[in-house]
C-alpha cells in the first residue's frame, strides 16, 4: 500500500484533506514523577531516585500513549470540534491529525 502524496493519506484515513503531525519533543521527561515512588538501582548497586519519566522503563510508553491521547481529545474539545469533524491518530509521542477544515 503506497501513498504519495498527503490528499490521498487524507481520504484513506478519513474523509478529509487537511492533515498536520506532530512530534512532542522530549515528551518522556516532560512527565513529572514523584521521587519517593520510582527508585533505579544500577549494575554498580548506586540507587536512584528518578524526578521523570524514564524512556527505557518497560511501561513508559504505554503511559506517554495515555497521556498524548488525553492532550489530543482535550485539544479537539478545547477547538470546539466533533469526533466526526477531526480524526485524531496517536502513536506513543506523535499526532496525526486529519479532517475536513483548515485550522
């Protein structure tokens, strides 16, 4: 399945032709942890307490794939659009969004 052009990425995944993606940067340190709660030892034994979400930890992208989904829905609702106006399309730090008004 081959799409060249971003209009027909556009009606393949809903029916529009607009579409923007974004790409959080350094989303996983923007999480805030509370320290006393998430501690890392290392190979040498040195404990850690860790302030932010840590890329490597096993559950950390399902947690960041929560939270950027909740920040798109608040997004679509804050700009006063329907589910049926906008499609939102969320893969760990990244959005795609796609529908059928220019922003």
């Amino acid at each position: 399945f081959s799409l060249n052009e971003v209009g027909t990425y556009c009606q393949a995944v809903h029916k529009g032709n607009n579409a923007c993606a974004f790409d959080l940067a350094s989303s996983f340190w923007q999480v805030l942890l509370e320290s006393c709660n998430f501690v890392l030892v290392d190979e040498n034994g040195n404990k850690w307490r860790i302030k932010r979400m840590p890329f490597g930890v096993d559950c950390a992208s399902e947690i960041m794939q929560l939270i950027v989904e909740e920040l798109g829905r608040m997004a679509r609702v804050h700009a006063g659009l329907r589910d049926d106006e906008v499609s939102l399309y969320v893969h760990i730090d990244n959005i795609m969004c796609v529908g059928s008004h220019a922003a």
